[in-house]
C-alpha cells in the first residue's frame, strides 16, 4: 500500500462513499483480531485508529473510533459503517 495514494478523509463523508465493484487489495492477515482490538480500545478508552479501506474510487484513511464489529461491517461513533471486505488493515 502506497502512502501517496491514500486519501485521508473525514468519517462524515463515508455515508457518501460508494463500496461497488470488484475487491483489488489483499486483507492484513490478523485483521478481525485488530478490529476487534479496536474496538476493544474505542469502547474501553475512546481510543482512535486509523481504518485503511477501499472505496469504488480507491484507497481511503480514516481516524476514528470503532464501536462495534459485526459479521460484515463495522460500526463506527456517529453511527457509520464500513463494509469489512473492503476494510485493507487497521493501524493502532
């Protein structure tokens, strides 16, 4: 993953985002143990992490909190989600 082509955005325009179309990018290996860190750490300690994702447009960076992790999406604070298969890695 390339720095320089990773867009950070603010959580509130991820409602707008499109999540279509084909899945290009490998998954972290550990990744639903670090959502689940996460989310861990957001409940707990109000913790933020950075949630690298993919969009219909392409690579994606948010800093937020995660609230919950469910079978396919996660559940950030203000009550938006993420699909988790397009959800690259989580970094702490």
């Amino acid at each position: 993953m390339e720095l320089l082509q990773i867009k950070t955005i603010e959580k509130e325009s991820i409602g707008s985002l499109s999540f279509l179309g084909e899945k290009k990018f490998k998954q972290h290996p550990d990744l639903i143990q670090q959502l689940n860190q996460a989310m861990r750490l957001g409940n707990g300690y109000h913790t933020k992490v950075s949630i690298y994702f993919h969009d219909s447009e392409g690579s994606k960076r948010v800093e937020t909190t995660i609230w919950a992790v469910g079978n396919k999406y996660i559940l950030l604070k203000g009550g938006i989600w993420i699909p988790i298969d397009r959800i690259q890695e989580i970094k702490f």
